[in-house]
C-alpha cells in the first residue's frame, strides 16, 4: 500500500490522467466538474495524438473498459454558470465517448420547501426573466423545462472529486478538472487563474473498493432522484459487497438525503463521518494541528477547536486558507449571501484567535510580485487562491479530500476523504506543504510551531512585493470585519 501526495494541478492532472489509462476493466468517477475540453498534460498521450480529457476517456472506452461517470450538476436558476457547465460537460462526453459508458449529470435530490421560493420570489423572477430572454436553443433541457413553471430550487449538490481504476487503484481529493484549475508550485499566473489544491493518490486495494462502493451507492442514490443518463437507461450498480479497509486508512463521507416539507431547506444527514472525524482529532490533538482549507464556518468544529486549546496549552494551530471567497476576490460579489458566509468565517478566526492566543497562525498565501491594477490583491500583491481541504495532526494522522470546515461539507453536500493514521505519509504532506508556503524562510526553524508561521507572514507583510521570501501573508482580519454581516435567519450550515 502506498499513499502519495499530489499538490497542485501539475502533480495531480497527470496522476489522474495515468489512472485513467491503467483501467483495465473499469473506470468510475464523480467529480463536481470534469470538463471534456481539459488539456492533458501526460507526455505520453500527446505523443499518441490525445490532447483532451473527451480523448483520454474515448481512448479508455476503445480499449472496452466499462466508464460510469457522475458529474454533479447545480440549481439551474441561482447557480446557473455551473449548471450550464456541467450539462455541457456531460454532453460533450456523450458525443465523444462510445462503449460501456454511463454518464449521469445529477443533482442531490433536495428541493427548497414553496416557503423558501415565496421568500427568494423576487430574486426568482429576475432569473426567470433573464432565461426568458434568451434563445431556447441556449438553454438546458432543465431550464426550458422550469421556465415553464414551477420553479424548483436545488440548495445542496455533489461535492466530491475522485475516480476509482479496477476496484483497486484510486485518487481522492479537492481538485476539479478543467483548465481554470490548472496550476503549479511557481504560481506565477494571473491572481485569478492560480490555484492551490491537494489529492491523494491510494493504492492500496481495500481502501479503493470501499469507495467505489461509495461512488455505487452515490449513482443509485442519483438515479432514485430520476436523474436520466445521458446514454440510454443507466443500471443501478451492485451494493451487496461492503469492503471493510484497514483500520489505519478510512474512507470519510458526507451523505444526506432529501427532507420534504413547505419549510425544509436542510436535507436529512445519513453519514457526517467528517463531522465526527474532525471533532475526535481535535480531542487528539496534543502538538499541533495543520489545517488548509477553503472555508473556515462551521460552529461545531470551532468550537472543538476551543475546547482544544484549553485541554492542552502547549497546542499549536496552523491554518493556511484564502482571504475570502474566490466569488468575493475575483467577483467582486458583496451579496448579503456572501457577506453573511463571511461573517460566520470571521466569527470563527476571532474565536480561535482568544483561545489560542500566540499559539495560533492564520497564513493567506499570496504571490511575491506586486498585483496589477484591476487584479485582485492582498498587501498588494495577488492571492493564490486556496482550494485543498488538509487536515495533519501531530504528524500522526492525516486527511486529505473534499470536504472543507464548513456546514454544507460536515452536513449537506455529499463528500469524500481520506484518513490515515500513517506518521510517514502525515509528515511527508505537512512538510512538503511548508516548503511550498515558506520557502527559505524554515531553514532551521521549527513548522509545527505556530511562531515560525506568524513571524515569516508578518515579515513578508512589511516588505514590498518583490521582496518576499515565499507566499506566507497573514489573514486579512480587519478587511474581513469590515466586509462580514449575519443573517441569522439562514441556517448557518447552507455556508
């Protein structure tokens, strides 16, 4: 058994690009976005003429391996660029890809309660009027559909990224799969084209049949949705085979079922396995605790956190994640939605910055160059943005997957990781992430001590850009008070 760590779009495109190819007998996948137009980047199949994913996949097919792909798709009214893309992902898959091929495009089957679309009625009519006005012809078949009337909204959706080769080779993590994600260590794109993120690549056979049985369940879970194929009539997959991985490598789900009722906007939660994962580390925790996450919100695991620092007063607490949402810093998006989402996250910095005192970094990478003019910037210089959802503790025990530290990823969208209690594989992460973060500046220093975070961030912040060593910036606390405001009447867990 062997775990290998893929940071950033340049070790893990091509990890899953060689996945893929190594099927023999089958291929699954679910990802949040699998984009057919996607560049490949393996050497050995732009040798062989492939230039893109729908490529890569009609190559897997010719060879007569069996492909089930599940792409989430998204509420077509307020989420409507994602949902555009991922009919459009699923279509182009379609037309390329023949053989054993199964595609799904599917939604979580949680619709908003006639309460919630009385409340957002205005927002609706202005979406609607929007479609109306558009040519059919660039609809999807869902959105010609509810123009039509009634208007379903779909709150919660799929969330995780991982594909499954043979039952027995697998990689799991937060990486979506189109050329926006594309990055590398260097990071030296456009602030809104970096991109941060973090996989696992596991070959160990037990632990990639427990999550195909996952991905089994996922379709069938889908297709009782009626989520239609988008090649003929989709079987449901076989479930009656429950693998049991060892105890040292677990498979981490975030599952939740539709809940009916006039004011239901929450689905039922089946599997917090996340949750309760994070929650039982923190009560672990005895040195440090290394985190990297895209959004920092969710109350419970706050207040683990505090609970933490207090039991043990030697505890470290490292967290590497984003000023802000990428909607908020490449957007411009100042909504009461994404205001309110911050609040909760500002909350949340302020709790852990009482509890832990100085033994608490909060880093927000940013790129040792001076920002453009019109570019987003953080100290004046572009943000890389943050994707990966990491969590190392003590070097003993690690995780690396979909779900970020927030309600929706503990309690509503369906997620997966990987948890390890391997101290070789925890250290090896951890350490190569600090590298990456703090460059020069940890040669000799301790990176499991919060201190070496803080002093190597605050001095970046009293350079100028270009003087930087690494990309370690403090996170924005002020700028985020400012920027933060509560709407208590939403749940906490839709953020």
């Amino acid at each position: 058994m062997t775990l290998t760590s893929l940071i950033t779009a340049s070790e893990g495109f091509p990890a899953l690009e060689r996945l893929a190819m190594s099927a023999t007998q089958e291929l699954v996948m679910s990802f949040r976005i699998l984009d057919p137009r996607t560049k490949l980047h393996c050497p050995e199949h732009l040798d062989q003429g492939m230039t893109t994913w729908a490529d890569l996949l009609t190559e897997v097919a010719r060879k007569g391996v069996r492909i089930r792909l599940i792409l989430a798709d998204f509420d077509p009214v307020f989420a409507e660029p994602l949902h555009r893309l991922a009919w459009r992902s699923a279509t182009g898959f379609a037309q390329s890809v023949k053989g054993d091929v199964q595609i799904l495009c599917a939604p979580h089957g949680q619709l908003a309660g006639p309460v919630w679309r009385w409340i957002m009625r205005t927002r609706i009519g202005e979406k609607l009027k929007d479609l109306n006005s558009r040519d059919p012809a660039e609809l999807t078949p869902i959105q010609r559909t509810l123009i039509k009337g009634p208007v379903l909204l779909r709150p919660v959706t799929l969330h995780q990224k991982f594909a499954v080769a043979d039952g027995t080779r697998c990689i799991i993590g937060g990486l979506d799969v189109n050329d926006r994600r594309w990055d590398d260590f260097s990071h030296d794109q456009p602030p809104d084209e970096t991109w941060h993120d973090v996989s696992m690549q596991v070959d160990d056979a037990d632990y990639a049949a427990a999550l195909r049985l996952h991905f089994c369940e996922t379709w069938n879970r889908a297709l009782d949705c009626g989520t239609p194929a988008m090649l003929g009539e989709a079987d449901r997959m076989d479930v009656t085979h429950r693998p049991q991985p060892p105890a040292d490598l677990r498979l981490l789900r975030t599952v939740s079922e539709p809940r009916r009722g006039p004011v239901q906007l929450a689905p039922k939660p089946i599997a917090t396995e996340h949750e309760r994962a994070m929650i039982q580390l923190m009560g672990e925790a005895r040195h440090f605790v290394y985190i990297e996450t895209q959004f920092l919100r969710h109350r419970p695991l706050v207040d683990a956190m505090v609970r933490a620092a207090k039991r043990a007063p030697e505890l470290q607490l490292i967290i590497v994640l984003p000023p802000a949402a990428d909607r908020v810093l490449f957007d411009s998006d100042v909504g009461w939605d994404a205001r309110a989402a911050h609040a909760l996250q500002t909350e949340a910095a302020n709790r852990l910055a009482h509890a832990f005192g100085d033994r608490l970094a909060m880093i927000s990478p940013a790129q040792p160059v001076p920002a453009k003019d019109g570019e987003a910037e953080v100290l004046k210089s572009g943000p890389i943005y943050i994707h990966s959802k990491v969590c190392v503790v003590d070097d003993r025990v690690g995780m690396v997957g979909s779900a970020n530290l927030n309600g929706r990823s503990m309690r509503w969208d369906t997620e997966a990781s990987v948890m390890f209690r391997r101290p070789d594989a925890a250290k090896e992460i951890r350490e190569r992430l600090a590298k990456k973060w703090l460059g020069p500046t940890i040669a000799g220093a301790s990176t499991t001590q919060a201190r070496t975070w803080r002093q190597a961030a605050l001095s970046n912040a009293a350079k100028d850009p270009q003087d930087r060593e690494g990309f370690a910036l403090p996170y924005p606390m002020a700028s985020g008070r400012k920027f933060a405001r509560s709407v208590p009447v939403l749940p906490a867990d839709m953020f």
